[in-house]
C-alpha cells in the first residue's frame, strides 16, 4: 500500500521537476514547482516527518512559491519567453554532466549496505522536533531568526527605487 | 724584565693595524702631513718596539734550561677558530726567525714610508696609499709572526691582497690595472698550491701549528713529505717570482717605486724563503723536495739574470734582478744552508731597496723617464742619488766585504763544502751575470755623455732631504751589513747571524762549521771577488770605452736578443696557452650559456606565464551559468574519484 | 515497505534535474527555482536518513536549511527585481560585466 503512494508521488514528483525546468513560461515553471513541493511534503509524511511536511506546505509551498509568482507578476514575465539559446555546448555538457552525476550516486547508492526499509508508524514528532530545537539546536534556532532579519533588511535595502533627489 | 718586554710583542703588528683604522677612518679630515706622520709613526713605533723585543730576546740564554731553544716564546692573542675538534689560536711566535723577518720589514718600511711622504707628494690620493702601505705591513707581520699555517695564510694572502691596490694604485691606467690583476692571479695559482699543502700537513699531523707539526715531521712518510714540499714549494714560488710563476714581477713595475722597493725587493717576495726556511723540518723529510727548491732557484737566478741583462727599462732591470736573488736564495736553502739564505734576504733587502729608491730618484727628477738610454750622466748633477746607487751597485755585484758579497758567499761556501759542486759554479755564473748587469745599470745611468731631452735636462735636480735620507742609511746598512755574516777564517768564530739563528736549524742538515777551514773559505771569497771583476769588465767594456759595440752585436745577434729580452717568451706561451683558451671559455659562457640558456630559460618562463595568463583568462566569461557548470563539474570529479577508487 | 534506498535514488533524480535546470535555462527566476528543486531534493535525503537512524536532528536540520531558503529567495528575489529594473532583462548571459 505504501509501496504504491510512495510510487505515484514519486513520479508525479519527477514529472513536476522536469516540468520546472523545461516549461519556456516561467509562471508554469512556478507552478510545477508548486506540484513537485506539495508531492515532496506527502513523501515526507511517509517518513513520518509530520511536521516538516507541513512545514514545507505552509513555508515553501505558500510562501516562497507565492513570492516566486509576485516577482513573476511584478517583473511582467508572465508572457515573456526564452530565446533558443545560443550557447549549445553549454546546453550539451550541462546534460552529460547531470547523466555521469546520478550515474555515479545510482551506483554509490547501489552498493551500499541495505539500509532498514521505512514504515509508517505513529510518532511524537512534534515534541520531538520541539524539544531539539530547544535544547540541542537552541543556538542555531535563535541564530536562524537573525538570518531572517537580514535578509529582511537586504531585501528592501536592494529592492528601493532611488530616492528622487 | 726581559720577560715583561717580550711579552708585548704583540704591540708589533698592533701600531700598523692602528695606523690603517686611523688613516681608513679618519683620514679625510686628518690631511696631507698627518696621514703620512700616522703612517710613519706606526710603523717606525712597530720597528721600534721590534728592536726593543730583540735586545730582550739577546739577554736570554740560547738555550733553555730542558735543551730546547731558550729565544723562543709562544704568546697567545686569541682563539681564532674554534670548529669542534679542529682548533686555530691565534698566537705569536716569538723566535730568533720571526724577529729577524719583523726587524727587516719594520725597518725597511718606515724608510720607505718616510721617501714616500716626498715621493707620492703630488698624488691625490695619498691617504689611500698609506693605508695600504701599513696593512701591507701588519699583514706581512701577521705572516712571520704566526705560529701556525692559517695564519701565515691569512698573513700571505693579505699581502697578495695589499699587493694588488698598491700595484694597482694608479688603476685608472690600464697598465696598471692589468699588472694588478696579473700579479694577484699568478699569486693565486701558487696560493693554490699553498693551501693544498695546509691541507695535507693537516690530514697527516691533525694539527696546523708550528710547534705540533714540525716536531712530528720525522713521522711523515717521505712520499708525503715530497707533496707537501712540493705543494708548498709551489706557494713560494707565487709569492716570491720563481719560474714558472715569476711572469707578475716584472709588470708589477707599474705600481709607484716606493712599492715597488718594498713589496717587490724587499718584504713580500720574501715570503716564500721564509716560509720555506721555517718549514725546513718538512722539507728535509722529503729525498728531493730540497732539490727541487735548488735547482728551480738557481735556473731561475740564471735565466733572470741573463734577461736583466738586456732590458732598457730601468725598474724592469731591477725586477729581473730581485727574480734572480731570490733565486740565489733559494738556491742557498735548497742547499741546507738556511742561514745563508735567509742572510742573503737581509741584505737583500737592504741593497734592492735601495737600489729601487735610487731608481725612484732618478725617474723624480727625470719626470718618470724610464729608459735608461735616454739617461746618462746623471753622476754630477745627481751626487747623493749617485753615491747611494754606486754603494747599492757594489753590493749587488759582490764586492769582497760589503753585505751582498757576504750573504752570496756564504751560500757559495755551503754549496762547496756540502758537495754541490756543480751549483757552486752556477752560482758563480750567477755572480758574473749580476755583477755585469749591475755595472750596466750604473754607467748606463750616471756616467756617460747625457742623452737627455733638452727640457728635461735643465731642472734635473738632485732630490729633497725626506727622500736622501732614507736611501743613505740604506746605503750604510748595505755597506756595513756583511758584519752580520763574517767569513770564519777571520778568525771570529761563526758568522753572527749563523749563530743568531742556529737553534732553529740544528737539527737540520746544517752542521755549524766548527772545522777553520780557511783554505775552503778563502777559495771560495777569491773566486766570487774574481767573478765580480770578469763581470764588470764587459760592463765597462761596452759601456765606456766603445759604446756602439753593444748596439751592433744585438743586431749581428737578433735572434737572441729577442729571446732574452722578451724573458725567453714566457709571456707569450702563457698567453697562448692559458689565457687564450680561458678567453675562449668565456666567451662561449657569456653567450652561450648566460644570454641563451640561463636568460633564454628566465625569459622563457616569464613568457610561458604570460601565455599561461591568456590562455587562461578566457575562463573568465562572466557568465553565471558557466561557472555554475564549473561548480558542478568539480563535483562529479571528486564522486567520480571516489567511485572510482572502490571500483579498483 | 519502501526501502530506504528508493528515497535516495528519487532525491539524486531530482537532485540533477535542479542541476540540470541551472544550466539550461537563461532565465533568473526559473534557475532559482530549479535550485529550489536542489535544496528540496537535499532536504528529502536529510528527511531519509533521519528516519533510518531514528535521529530527530536531520528533521530539524531540514526546518533550519527552510528557514534559511526562505532568507536567500527574498533577497535573491530582491536582487534580481533591482537588476531587472536596471537592465530590464532576465537573461543570465547578459550579466557579464566580470568578463575578461
């Protein structure tokens, strides 16, 4: 039965991916992006991450893809498309490289130890996740709001018109 | 007391040493008079206190209480080098040698120092040459005042060194600069020699001084000792102009005449008869190293000799004639007769000198004229320079009493009464050439009908007092100074200077004479009296009586005029085999290897960067997507290392 | 009962796909997102292995690597809207002021 969720997800999941890159609008690139974060936070339920999936929902799914689509909007490239692009060879060893890539993990991956399969079951992931943050990770956790800040100052210091003088 | 004043032996070598640093320091703002009194002063003190230390050294008995040399004292300064087990201390010798040789150089150099002030009185650059001229003498002194061989080293390439500038003092001639040059090269192929043997004594007695080597000498093997002899032999015959390696004295005549009396006559060609004289012990251990120092040294006097004997340069006469003493010198020890060369040195110090001084005189008034066929009759308007040349004359020549007669005989005797037969007559063939070149010399110079230019005659003058000077009392030592060295049969016992210095020798092949034997003594003294006379006769001969003879039997005789005045052609084989070829090498050097390969591969590598740079900066598209794929290809490289690594 | 291994293998496909995409496309905003696409990718294998070794700490490190994600596409998303205003293009190729 899991077997079976796994697999459709999966493959929805790559089928998104590959429409991301490959869609010449980038309005539909966000939106397969969309498909493929909401695939990812079900497979994270599967590996009994409830919380991270729904964090992935609610962080990547409704607020960065939501960003992506504002700056698509705002930019005014909703109906812009790609030039073919000129440059081949790019294009040409880009591919192979991506192939040797997952080739070499595939193979890595392959002859590794078995790991234990993955079931679902019930957790206590929320407290889990909550008392980790809190007492292992309490540094990181606090330096992470810091992180935010900055990037909030960057991006309205980039962001700004000039000021008329 | 007499200890206390042997114990500041050391203020010997001090007082120059100070004059060079006072000079070298301070001399641009001492002036004329004062550099050349600090100079003096140095070296007449250093004389002084030498004399002083000799009047102590007669006080003390000749022998010690436990039998050995009662005059010797070793008095250390420092700890020189201190290299694990190989140790140098820098110490004085205080023997009945070393103070002879200090008295000689101290001596003759405030008598040269004192000529020079008058002499070298227009030249800019006086403070220069009195500082040389005094670290001449502190490193000669550092050279015979050592007790070990690093340290007459450092004292015999001092003295190359100091030889250099001062020949070289007028280096902006080209002239000079090349005699500077040659002079210290040649010395350089006879220092080689020098420290080969240095080395070897080393590695055979495991120390360098005097006193552990040469009690030890009875221990090295004869063929050892032969190459040791011989390697230091060579050294002598840098320092001290024998053939093969004399070729740098004659040109050594470029540097001023001062420098020329008392480096090249008097103290640092002497160096090598010294030397061989305290390495006796060595020497005799050897079957033929003595022999060879014999015959090289009377070839050499021979050879030298005969090319005086045609030269027309005045101070080139004079060189030729020190090569062919020293040979004479040599010839003396090579015999075993180390007394009687090294009272040959002496006197020839005194008489060479001199003669160079006289020389200098002359080329003073004359405006540095230098051939002496275009002198001629300077007896009367020169009376002082004159007299003092005849004296020096006449003791070159070997006339019966004066002090040139004394030494040379006294070798002469030894030759004969220790079976060198043979040498005894080359030795006289020797006296016949010297006394005929010297006679030359003197009527060429001073009698004869003046050639001299029309300007140059009118203010020939006799030179000043400051120069007179000096030359007079050379010119008295030169007459008395045979006292030293008394023919037995007069009945005085040993020759003084024999018995100053026979400690030293006696257990070498020298055996005092004891036996009066007059009759050997006085054969001897008659014939070199005889050879004096046949050699003067031709000399007034061709110079008074007929003077048109000489011109016409060197063209009836070309061929062998040329050869002796060209000194057998020495020059010229060393120039064809040596110096060609080196230039050659050069050559070939600079270009093919300095510009071409060395400059070619600098050059080269600062071009392969530059296309290195190019090739490389087309990396630098700019483009986002380029360096991304950059990224990732380093990625699939290092996970294709990994693959790989478990792979095979 | 899926094993492990499956997750992994679907995270290295995603994973060059978000690679691929980077070098593929020209316009700014799709290789952001196609390295969004990484980052997931990543986070999936984190997700893995936190579940085989039983340790809550892979699952944390996936909120923080979020949060972090969340700061680098404001201001990256800030920086291409000043570009685009200055250039008004979103074609990579046209930054290259770095050029040789």
């Amino acid at each position: 039965m899991e077997m079976v969720v796994f697999t459709v997800l999966a493959v929805v999941a790559v089928a998104a991916g590959v429409g991301v890159i490959a869609q010449r609008s980038a309005v539909r690139s966000a939106l397969f992006l969309l498909i493929n974060l909401c695939c990812l936070a079900g497979l994270y339920i599967l590996l009994n991450a409830q919380f991270v999936a729904l964090a992935q929902v609610i962080v990547y799914a409704g607020a960065i893809v939501v960003l992506f689509l504002f700056v698509v909007m705002l930019l005014g490239m909703e109906r812009a498309e790609e030039t073919p692009d000129p440059r081949r060879t790019q294009w040409i060893a880009g591919m192979l490289l991506g192939v040797l890539f997952l080739a070499g993990v595939v193979w890595a991956l392959s002859s590794a130890r078995a790991a234990p399969a993955v079931t679902l079951s019930r957790t206590d992931n929320v407290r889990q996740i909550g008392a980790a943050l809190l007492t292992d990770f309490a540094i990181p956790f606090e330096l992470v709001s810091v992180v935010l800040l900055v990037a909030i100052v960057g991006a309205v210091v980039l962001a700004k018109r000039k000021l008329q003088g | 007391m007499v200890e206390t004043m042997l114990n500041y032996v050391w203020l010997i070598p001090l007082f120059p040493l100070i004059g060079v640093l006072i000079n070298a320091s301070l001399g641009r703002w001492l002036g004329r008079r004062l550099v050349t009194i600090v100079a003096s002063l140095a070296v007449g003190a250093s004389f002084a206190v030498a004399a002083a230390v000799l009047f102590a050294m007669l006080g003390l008995p000749a022998t010690s209480p436990n039998g050995g040399n009662g005059r010797e004292r070793i008095l250390p300064i420092f700890s020189w080098i201190v290299a694990g087990s190989f140790r140098v201390e820098a110490r004085i010798l205080l023997d009945q040698l070393s103070i002879v040789m200090a008295l000689v150089v101290t001596g003759v150099s405030t008598l040269i120092h004192i000529y020079s002030a008058a002499y070298m009185h227009g030249e800019e650059h006086y403070r220069r040459y009195f500082t040389w001229l005094n670290l001449f003498v502190f490193m000669m002194l550092v050279l015979v005042l050592g007790d070990n061989f690093v340290t007459m080293y450092l004292g015999w390439e001092g003295v190359g060194v100091c030889s250099y500038l001062l020949i070289g003092y007028w280096f902006e001639r080209e002239p000079a600069a090349n005699a500077a040059k040659k002079a210290f090269i040649v010395n350089r192929v006879g220092d080689l020699g020098l420290a080969l043997g240095i080395l070897l004594i080393f590695a055979t007695v495991g120390s360098v001084a005097f006193e552990d080597v040469f009690p030890a000498a009875q221990a090295i093997l004869p063929a050892t000792a032969t190459a040791i002899s011989l390697l230091l032999f060579l050294g002598a015959t840098g320092k001290s102009a024998q053939i093969p390696l004399h070729i740098w004295l004659p040109d050594a005549m470029e540097g001023p005449t001062p420098v020329s009396a008392m480096i090249h006559a008097a103290t640092m060609v002497t160096a090598g008869v010294y030397m061989v004289a305290r390495c006796h012990a060595l020497f005799e251990q050897s079957l033929s190293a003595l022999n060879w120092v014999l015959w090289i040294g009377g070839i050499t006097a021979l050879l030298a000799g005969a090319v005086a004997l045609v030269q027309k340069d005045l101070k080139r006469i004079l060189a030729y004639s020190t090569i062919s003493q020293l040979g004479f010198m040599f010839l003396g020890i090579g015999v075993g007769a180390y007394a009687a060369g090294l009272f040959h040195l002496v006197t020839h110090a005194f008489f060479k000198a001199l003669l160079f001084l006289g020389a200098g005189s002359v080329m003073h008034a004359l405006g540095n004229e230098l051939d002496i066929f275009k002198m001629g009759g300077l007896r009367k308007k020169m009376p002082w320079t004159f007299a003092t040349f005849l004296i020096g004359v006449i003791a070159i020549s070997g006339v019966p009493l004066f002090s040139g007669s004394s030494s040379k005989d006294m070798i002469l005797f030894y030759a004969l009464r220790d079976g060198y037969p043979w040498v005894w007559v080359l030795g006289l063939i020797v006296d016949i050439v010297t006394s005929f070149y010297a006679f030359r010399l003197l009527i060429v110079v001073f009698y004869g009908k003046s050639r001299l230019a029309k300007r140059t005659e009118s203010h020939v003058h006799e030179s000043p007092r400051v120069m007179l000077t000096p030359m007079v009392i050379l010119a008295v030592l030169a007459a008395i100074g045979g006292i030293l060295g008394l023919p037995l049969f007069l009945g005085l016992g040993w020759g003084a200077i024999e018995k100053w210095l026979h400690p030293l020798f006696a257990t070498g092949t020298l055996i005092p004479p004891t036996t009066r034997d007059a009759l050997q003594e006085g054969l001897t003294i008659a014939m070199s009296a005889l050879a004096t006379a046949i050699g003067f006769v031709p000399a007034y001969w061709l110079y008074v009586r007929n003077w048109g003879t000489a011109e016409r039997w060197t063209k009836s005789n070309q061929g062998l005029y040329d050869l002796l005045y060209n000194g057998f052609h020495v020059d010229r084989a060393y120039t064809e085999a040596v110096v060609k070829p080196l230039r050659i090498l050069a050559d070939l050097l600079s270009d093919a290897v300095e510009v071409r390969g060395i400059g070619g591969a600098v050059n080269g590598l600062a071009r392969l960067t530059g296309l290195a740079g190019e090739g490389l900066r087309r990396l630098q598209t700019g483009l986002v997507r380029h360096y991304a794929l950059a990224i990732f290809f380093g990625a699939v490289a290092v996970l294709a290392y990994f693959v790989l690594r478990s792979v095979l | 009962m899926v094993p492990a291994v499956y997750y992994l293998i679907l995270s290295a496909i995603l994973f060059t796909l978000g690679a691929a995409g980077v070098f593929i496309r020209r316009n700014a905003l799709v290789m952001f997102m196609s390295v969004e696409l990484m980052l997931n990718a990543v986070n999936l294998t984190l997700i893995t292995y936190s579940r085989t070794l039983g340790d809550v700490s892979g699952q944390v490190f996936v909120l923080l690597v979020m949060a972090v994600a969340a700061a680098e596409v404001a201001v990256g998303l800030a920086i291409v809207v000043a570009w685009v205003r200055h250039r008004d293009t979103t074609d990579v190729d046209e930054i290259n002021l770095l050029k040789w």
